[in-house]
C-alpha cells in the first residue's frame, strides 16, 4: 500500500491519466480490449511499475567481492 502514496512524478500520473481515457473511451466505444489496455495503464501507475523515460528502473543487489582472487593455475585437458 505504501508503493500506491509515495514517489509520484510525472510520468507516473500521466500513465493514470491516460489510462483512464482509455478505459472511458472503450467503455464509450464498447471495445473490451482497450480497457484492458487501460487497465495496464493504471496498474502500472498506481504500483509504480515499468519503464519510464530514462530506462527500466530495476534495483540490483550489488555485492562487493569479499576476497581477491590472485593466482589461478589451469591446467591443460586432452
């Protein structure tokens, strides 16, 4: 629920405005298939998900490594 009130730009509430004129439109123009559309529209606004103008925002685990690798010895298979 804290996902829905916080951190919302622009582009988040242009992706609920316009999915709320599709939904209106394919209501008023009785194509199901839009709404759905809409639907995904307001989806990704209100759970603050998908790509917007800068990129994916996906959050990567970046772990430093904890120890230095130094020597490898390989050894030739015939």
């Amino acid at each position: 629920m804290e996902n829905i009130t916080k951190n919302w730009g622009i582009m988040r509430v242009a992706r609920l405005l316009i999915g709320a004129y599709i939904i209106w439109d394919a209501f008023k123009q009785q194509t199901p298939i839009w709404a759905l559309l809409g639907a995904f529209f307001i989806y990704q606004a209100l759970m603050n998900t998908g790509c917007g103008m800068g990129g994916c925002n996906i959050q990567q685990n970046v772990e430093k490594p904890t120890s230095k690798i130094e020597n490898v010895d390989f050894e030739e298979v015939k």
